[in-house]
C-alpha cells in the first residue's frame, strides 16, 4: 500500500478515538463529522430504545433487516454501537474504561449529568489529563439556562430566527430543516479540534462547551449584527434581502427563479439581460440603496419582463452573462441539479438492495477525503466487541 493509500485508509483524524454519549442531532453530528474524517467513535446507547431519534419516524429505511429511521442513519455513520445503562455499576464500569481510553468524550445531557457518573472532564482528568470533554447544551451551564432542555425548534423561537423567517405579513416561521442543530454540531467539532491541537503543544485536554442558544445568535450573522453594532432590531422580509437588491425569487412564466445579483457589475448585466439597461441610470434603482427602497417596485417591473419566458430560459440567460440565478428546486430535483453540476452528493456503502446510501460530507481533502466505513450501527451492534476489547 502507497504512502497515499494509507494516508486516506486511516483518515485525517485516524489517531482519535471519541466516546460519544449523545444522541438526537448536534452532538451526534459532530461526532460523525470526525468519524467521517476518520476518528473511532463509539457511541454509547440506552438498552433497548438507544438513540431517541431511532424512532423518529417516517421515514423508514429496511436494509432487509428490518426498518431504521432515516433521521437516525443521516449523524451516525461511522460509528460503533455499545448499549449501557450508566446506573448499574457494572455497565457505568464500562462507560468509564471506554472515556479514559478515548481522546474526546462528547455528551449532551443536562449540566451536572456525566458529573453524577464521574464521566466529567474533572473526574476523568484526575487520571488522564490529556483528555478533552465536549458538553453540547441548550442554554449553557453556569447560569439559569442550564436547567432548561434546548431543542432546535425552541431555539429558533427563542433566538430571534423565527422572528426574521417567514413572510413578511405572515406568522413567524421556522426553517424547514434544524439549522440550529446543525451550527452547533458544527461549531462543537471546530471546538473540538482546537481542543485537539492545543493539546499537541501542552500535552493537557481541556473542556468544550457549545449552547444552542449561543449558536444560534452567532448564526443570525448580519442580523444580529444590527442589533449589536447598530441598535437595530430587524423583522421578516420573506424571500427579499434586508440590504440587497435584487436578491430574491422572482416569477417567470411557468415557475419562480432565485436571483443574486449581488454586486453594481452584476445589477448592470442583470438590467441588460432582461432589456431595460435604463434602469441603471433610473433614480429609483440606480444604486443598491435605492433599489433597497424600491423593492417593491423593482420586483413589478422585473416580472412583467420575466413573465414572457420560462424558468429554463431565463436561468440560462443569465448564466450566460454570469448571473448567479437558479430554480427554486424541491428536494430531489435539488440532488439530480448537484450531481448535473459534477457535485457526486450521495455517498453509497455495499451493494444491492441493503447498500446504505447517505448524503456525502461537503468536506473535500485531496489526500485524506471523508469515507463511509461502517454504516449506522444497529443498538448495541458492536457491545460484545467493545466489551471483548477492553477486557471487561
């Protein structure tokens, strides 16, 4: 095997090993972003029922061995499977010799949780101060928040984002998919890796915190910008942006097409494409700031051109003069438009009919790319060889 092949078989993360005692999204998440990268995760399950999104459905997916939910199989490859109940003692036993054995442990239960155990960073750096802990919470740990339980779609209503999504008359919504979630399961794998680098300069691990709550405001970018810097507090502007126009959908002919242009260039091409190079000079829209304000009335005048011709043809117009313009896919037209564009989004492990098929990572390393090595683990798949690994 060539230096490059054992690079990629062993993975950017190869030298890690995580024990991983969350379960739902943003902890599993990052877990499986490091197992992807290469890291040996072991999750550790409840007996039985396991990770609550197990039965978090439909969907369903049947590999022939009977129905897992598709909620489940999308953060939990690359993991093995280990079920123990932390209250018996022979079980705990276990849990323990599998953290001091790990790089990361990874939990998100409530504060104080894995310290009832003795599975937190100060008992577990009693005897390996090298290691690094990852708690996930909702509402951090120190203050008040702590005692409150942190799921996605509370914290899209608690943070202020379901306040700026929707329309803008219309009720306050969340996104369609858990953004939350997914920022801190993200931002915990970046604070992990940190962990794991300053650790090659000292020698000692340190402990992580990441809160719902705190990613989500972080996530409101621009918008929580306003209020910070500026003292503003914005609301919904549906579909349009706040400081940008044109930056919206807008209606063709037999369907909607997303528009950003973006840049005074690309408001110029814009205006040519669609036939009124006047409105460049226009009062109303000759700068941003003025086409911010007139929204409105820009939005008429580009769909009276565009309600002349179709979706397609308007899209290829405008790439054509490099307009970054698109259709408003749904969900699997959004897959067959990221593999028409050389993307490869779908990652398979097996073959036949119980191959798993998963959603490939957007992480591209030329040298050390993500892979699918083990699919999502049935509860407690691999106990026996966990169990038979440690001596227990």
């Amino acid at each position: 095997m060539s230096s490059l092949e054992e690079r990629r078989a062993r993975g950017a993360l190869g030298h890690l090993r995580i024990a991983d005692f969350s379960r739902v999204l943003a902890g599993p998440l990052a877990t499986m972003v490091l197992g992807d990268l290469g890291a040996d995760v072991v999750k550790v399950e409840q007996p039985g029922v396991g990770d609550d999104t197990r039965t978090w459905g439909p969907p369903w997916w049947d590999d022939g061995d009977g129905p897992t939910s598709t909620y489940f199989l999308t953060l939990n490859r690359n993991k093995q499977s280990i079920a123990l109940d932390l209250r018996r003692p022979d079980d705990l036993a276990v849990a323990r010799r599998i953290a001091l054995g790990s790089d990361v442990v990874v939990d998100n239960f409530r504060p104080g949780t894995m310290g009832r155990f003795g599975l937190d960073r100060e008992s577990l750096a009693a005897e390996q101060p090298s290691i690094i802990t990852c708690s996930v919470t909702g509402f951090g740990s120190s203050g008040p928040g702590g005692d409150l339980a942190g799921y996605d779609f509370l914290v899209q209503a608690m943070s202020g984002l379901m306040h700026v999504t929707g329309e803008v008359d219309g009720e306050p919504s969340k996104v369609g998919s858990a953004v939350v979630d997914k920022l801190t399961g993200l931002y915990a794998a970046i604070g992990i890796l940190a962990a794991v680098e300053e650790r090659r300069e000292t020698g000692l691990g340190q402990h992580v915190e990441v809160s719902l709550m705190q990613s989500a405001l972080a996530g409101l970018l621009n918008v929580g910008s306003a209020h910070v810097a500026a003292d503003v507090d914005p609301g919904r502007h549906g579909n349009r942006h706040p400081s940008i126009a044109p930056y919206e959908p807008y209606r063709a002919a037999d369907g909607m097409v997303a528009v950003a242009a973006a840049s005074p260039v690309l408001w110029e091409s814009f205006a040519g494409v669609l036939g009124r190079p006047e409105w460049c000079e226009d009062p109303r829209f000759a700068a941003n700031e003025d086409r911010v304000a007139n929204v409105h009335a820009l939005a008429a005048e580009v769909e009276q051109v565009m309600a002349a011709e179709t979706v397609e043809e308007w899209v290829t117009r405008f790439r054509s003069a490099g307009i970054p313009a698109g259709p408003i896919n749904d969900v699997r037209s959004a897959f067959a438009t990221a593999e028409a564009l050389g993307l490869d989004p779908i990652d398979v492990f097996g073959e036949g009919d119980g191959a798993f098929r998963s959603v490939r990572s957007p992480i591209g390393l030329s040298a050390t790319p993500p892979v699918v090595r083990r699919p999502p683990p049935r509860n407690d798949e691999h106990g026996e060889e966990i169990r038979g690994g440690l001596g227990a």
